[in-house]
C-alpha cells in the first residue's frame, strides 16, 4: 500500500514540474535538429567518397551495360552529387526516405520491418545490462575487499576486456558443441522458431524468450562488466557520505541503509552511463544481429553498407541518431526524476 | 574522571576508551587514549578541545558508529550506558538503542541529510522502521515534531527536500530526528560549528529546551568556548586524545588548571576587550602518530620543566572546596612552577 502511494507522490512532484519538463524536452530535441543534419551530411559525403558503386550487385554478363546505365539514371546516380545531395533532403524531410537500391524496396518499409526487432534486443539488453551492473556493483561495494569483490572485479574486468563479436562466435560454438548439455539448448539464430505459427500464446512467449538469451549476453555481458565497475565506485563513494552515517545513527537496518538511503543516490551517476551506453549498445547490435541472424536495423545496415545502398544507410543512421538523442534525453528525464536537486533551466 | 557520587549509577560511563588506527607498515595513530567520563540523567558534558584532539571519534564511539576497521578500539575500552557494555555489542543489539536511547547530531548539517528523500519521510523514518508505530502515525509524530524543533511552516518542511532548506532549518530537522523516539543521551557532534552566530544561539537554546522537556542527558563535544560555557554543567577537556582538565564549567572557565585551558581561554577575545591582550598558545596540535614523549603537551606549555619531558601526568580529580575537578599536569604536584609570564602575548 505504501508504495504506490509513494509512486503518486513522485508523479505528483513530476506533474509540478510538467510544464517545464515539457519545454526543456522540445528545446532539447529541437536543439538536436542540426546535430541529425550534420550527422547525415557528414555520412553522405563520407559514403560517396567511398569507393564502390551500388550498381555492382547488378553487374552480369547478362545485363547490357546500357540497362545498368538507364538504372543508374531512374536512381538519380548519373546527376551531380550536390544535386543528388539536394533532392535526397529535400525528399527527406518530407519523411521521403527514398527507395532501397539493393532491396528494391521503400526504405520506408525496410526500417519498419526492422527498427522493432531492434528496439527489442536493446531494450532488453539494456535491462539486462543495467540491472545485473548494478546489483553486482552493489554486492561489490557492500563487501568492499571480500574474496567475492575481488573475484567480481576480476570477472568484470575480464569481461569488460572481451570484445562483443568474439563473444558472440563463443557463444554459438559454446551451444552448438557436442559437450553442451541438451536440456540447457538454445536458439543461435533468428527470433523465433520454424513452427512460432503453430505455437499456444505462451510458448510463443517462451520461443521468443529463449531467441534472445544468446544475443542478449552476447551483446550487454561487457557493458554490464563496465556498469558494475562505476555501480561498485558509485557506492562506495555515497557509503562515506555523511548521510549515511546519519541513517546508521537513526538504527536503521544495513539493509534499509543501502537500499533506501544509498541507492538512489548511487544511482545518480550511473543514470547518466545510459545515454552513454546506448551508441555502444547499438554498435555492438550491428555485429551480433549479424552473428545470431537477428532481422533487425544492424543487419539492415551491414548489407546496406555492403550494397552501397545509400539511401537505406542514410536513413538507418538516421535512425541510430535520433535513438541515441531520444535515449539521452530520457536518461536525462530519468535523472531528474530520481534527483529533486535538478532544475530544468 | 569520576562524577561526584549521587547514590544513583550514571547514565555513561566510559572508561579507558582508546581507539587506534592501524596501518600496515605504519606506526599505530593512537587517536583516543585513556578517555574517562561520566554523565548522569539530565546533565550536559561540554567535551572541548582543538581539532583532531579525539573528542569526535570519542562521541562516534559511543553508539559504535566508527568503521572498524581502520579504526580499532582496545578490548579493555568500556562504554557502559545504563550498565550495558556497549564495546563489543552485537550489530543487532546497536541498532536498537541507536535513534532509540542514544540520539545523535552531527557537525555537518548541510550534507548530513539524504538529499534525494523528503525531510518529514526522514524524520517519521526513525519511528515506523522500530515496528512501534504505522507509517502513518510517524508521519503525524514528525509534523509535531518539526513543529518542536521551531520550523515556522512545519507542513511544508515535511514535504521539503533537504536543499530547500537553510542551515539552520536543516540541523533543526536533524536534531527532531535525533529526538523523534525521546532517546535519554543526546550526543551532539559540533552542532553549530557550520551555523551562523545567531542560528548558534537558537540551536543551543532549542538543545536547552529540550532537554529541559524530556530530561535527556547532553553530550556537547565543541572547539567552541562559548558554545560549551552557555549550556554545559561540566566541562572536560582534551588535548591530543585524552582528557586534561575537568571539573564544572564555572571552575574550568573561572580557574582553569590545566596550562592548555589556561591557553584556550586567553586566546578567547572579550566582547569588552577587558582581558587584555589575546595570547597565542604556540605551535600545533602533534599527530596522533607522533605524540611526543611524557606530558603530550609540554613542547607547547609555558611552564614546562625537565619532569614533564620525561614522565606523563595521570588525571587527578579529587573533591575541593569548590567541587569536583582535576588535570592531568605535574602542576597539580608542585604548583609553584606556575610561574613567569604564561603565554607570550598577541598585539592586537
């Protein structure tokens, strides 16, 4: 009972604050407007200075190079680039993302088949990698100088060193050798089984679950690594504090010392990694997507890439953008939320 | 220092408290070595000294709140409140007269409050987590006692976050909190020290007043003088960890004994300026890894001879004519070296 009346007292102080906070959101976002431009500008140049052509795929003897210079034309490759420059944004801020060269589809379309399946791998292992972070931060800091903190630190830190696409190759050789016991097996590609048609709603559930054990460790495990570091320094940082020493004096329990009283201060610092995280998160996504054949943006992406199919890397960048501004913003909402102290000025 | 026998077992007692900080490969800092006193039902103790001369980890001692380690009391240490030893008490058993029977206010009243929770959930905290009460009633308990503590608007402090308050407000919400479950010792840890000279004097009254209500005893631990003379009935000493003078506080202000008081009192300018010139007692406090030999203060004391280089005074405390008092100086053997000039003399 007390803690959704706690709750309401919380979204009440925020409701206080709502008119501000929704300034201070749209100024914020706004303020990223020319930061996206420049981002997108900057990859378009980059992407034509690259060497390759997107007609390359359709490179055969079969197809008359008087086809292949026609396509070029119907895409608007045989124009200057400032003029293609000019055309693609100007489609662009219409929301015209343009058409995939390589898929022969909208890129429209693409990124919605993909940007969902995206947003639920980061999700969860941003969870992932936040919650097991911190919770072994925590254990750390508590035990400060115990057997269990240095073997954490030293797992923490051997993980933080492993890189994410060595780990994901690991990880499905790990579960596709003869040595790995059967009742422990799990999916190492897709997002869902061959017969997630004919499935009940539960073991749908279960399927997609069990899809994403793998990709999920493969992709937040050394983040997590990184997080534990700054949760366990964090913490032992705010059990000097001297309100802490006042919560001891008041005789409260250990428990409610750390958890109610250390905490929510720890936490401050560590609210700030999300945005951090995120960019690399996403990076990592491009290579294990790749790995455990996940049909999400950082797959989309690699082909693309790999295409030279520019509008549909110009827009899939778009994308990565805007999530990392958006998620920073939140971790900054979320910051302020935890913290009374901060204004929005 | 033994209390003037009242028939009655004090409230404290600590006795030979000595607490070091050990280090690998470094000389032990003996921080608190041999400190003595007493306090009964209702009676305020001034504890004063220099800083870094023990009384702070004296008073954390008490309710067991320094870390061990680095910190590491002696085994012989005795700190018995209402006859129980607390040296070596169980976390469980602390935690209980912590807030409980022992309340506590510290120096630092800007960073001694949780930023991120409310004021009134801070106070009403120390009540409902004993199981005695609901949240509820704690909450309304708080309100009344924010109103105690003299908070003009008590219904918004409740709700205020520590940084919306000033100094003084907030060293008012954590004496409440130190007072919320009626303790019988209130140690206070420099409670004016970061204060405003004119919130000083409300937070001492505040202290006075409730104590007068609730009949709790008062340690005061303070580098200042004058805070000490307005509210303690006795008054001890320190210097470098341990005791040095005793005795009621119109004896040690009236008639200090000690060379080291005698020094901190001519070093307290008057507001009439009819002491005369301030004096300066010379160099600094030693470090607690590097007392110097026999009496710890003889290289700074004006008087000192050959004896005091050599051999460390006990605290002697006995009945006079005027009270209970006693100083741990070789003056007290041969009082006729008291003699010459004392302190040199500041111009001011």
């Amino acid at each position: 009972m007390a803690a959704p009346r706690r709750q309401t007292r919380r979204l009440e102080r925020f409701e206080l604050r709502g008119g501000l906070l929704g300034r201070y959101a749209v100024r914020r976002l706004v303020g990223s407007v020319p930061l996206l431009w420049g981002i997108v500008t900057l990859l378009f140049i980059l992407l034509h200075a690259a060497p390759g052509d997107p007609m390359a795929a359709f490179f055969n003897p079969n197809v008359s190079p008087d086809v292949l210079e026609q396509m070029r034309r119907n895409f608007g490759l045989d124009q200057s680039l400032l003029e293609q420059y000019g055309r693609w944004l100007g489609n662009f801020v219409t929301g015209d993302f343009g058409f995939s060269y390589s898929r022969l589809r909208p890129v429209r379309e693409v990124l919605a088949e993909a940007l969902p399946n995206t947003l639920w791998l980061g999700a969860t292992s941003l969870v992932v990698t936040f919650v097991v972070g911190c919770t072994v931060g925590i254990v750390q800091a508590v035990r400060q100088y115990s057997r269990l903190d240095h073997g954490l630190t030293f797992a923490a830190l051997s993980l933080y060193s492993i890189p994410t696409f060595w780990l994901g190759v690991v990880l499905v050789l790990l579960v596709s050798s003869n040595a790995w016991p059967a009742w422990l097996d799990l999916p190492i590609s897709g997002m869902q089984s061959l017969d997630y048609a004919e499935l009940g709603a539960w073991d749908r559930i279960v399927d997609r679950i069990r899809h994403l054990i793998l990709p999920t460790i493969a992709l937040g495990l050394s983040s997590a690594a990184a997080v534990a570091r700054y949760m366990r320094g964090s913490m032992l940082e705010t059990i000097d504090e001297d309100y802490i020493r006042t919560a001891r004096a008041k005789g409260l329990s250990e428990r409610r010392v750390i958890l109610r009283h250390a905490l929510a201060n720890a936490l401050l610092p560590v609210i700030s990694l999300v945005g951090l995280f995120l960019p690399i998160l996403f990076g990592g996504a491009v290579v294990i997507e790749v790995i455990f054949s996940w049909p999400g943006m950082g797959r989309v992406m690699v082909d693309a890439i790999g295409a030279r199919d520019y509008p549909l890397v110009l827009a899939a960048s778009f994308l990565f953008a805007t999530l990392v501004i958006v998620a920073n913003l939140l971790a900054d909402l979320l910051y302020a939320w935890v913290d009374p102290r901060i204004r929005y000025s | 220092m033994n209390a003037p026998a009242r028939g009655v077992a004090p409230l404290l007692e600590v006795r030979d408290l000595r607490v070091r900080f050990e280090s690998a490969g470094e000389t032990a800092a003996r921080a608190v070595e041999g400190v003595s006193f007493t306090l009964a039902r209702g009676e305020t103790l001034g504890l004063v000294g220099e800083s870094g001369c023990g009384k702070s980890l004296t008073a954390l001692s008490i309710p067991r709140l320094v870390d061990e380690p680095p910190a590491q009391t002696s085994a012989d240490s005795s700190i018995l409140f209402r006859g129980e030893e607390l040296v070596g008490a169980s976390q469980q058993r602390l935690r209980q007269l912590r807030g409980a029977e022992i309340g506590f206010v510290f120096q630092e009243p800007m960073t001694s409050l949780n930023p991120v929770h409310r004021v009134g959930d801070q106070v009403a905290e120390a009540l409902w987590t004993r199981g005695e009460v609901s949240r509820k009633q704690a909450k309304t308990i708080a309100l009344e006692l924010l109103d105690r503590v003299e908070f003009r608007d008590p219904r918004r402090a409740m709700r205020a976050y520590p940084h919306e308050l000033s100094g003084g407000m907030r060293q008012r919400a954590l004496i409440a909190m130190a007072v919320a479950c009626e303790p019988s010792l209130l140690i206070a840890d420099e409670p004016t020290t970061a204060l405003d000279v004119t919130v000083q004097a409300q937070i001492l009254e505040l202290l006075a007043s409730l104590q007068a209500d609730t009949g709790l005893a008062l340690l005061l631990i303070s580098h200042d003088l004058a805070v000490v003379s307005q509210v303690a009935d006795r008054v001890a000493v320190m210097y470098a960890g341990r005791i040095v003078e005793t005795g009621t506080a119109r004896q040690v202000f009236g008639s200090p004994r000690h060379p080291y008081t005698e020094g901190l009192l001519r070093a307290v300018p008057t507001i009439d300026g009819a002491g005369g010139s301030l004096a300066m007692i010379p160099g600094r406090v030693p470090r607690p890894d590097a007392w110097p030999s026999g009496c710890t203060f003889h290289p700074r004391c004006p008087y000192a001879w050959d004896r005091c280089e050599t051999d460390e005074p006990d605290l002697r405390e006995g009945a006079t004519s005027s009270g209970w008092v006693g100083a741990r100086c070789w003056l007290e053997d041969e009082p006729a070296k008291r003699s010459g000039t004392g302190y040199a003399e500041v111009d001011s």
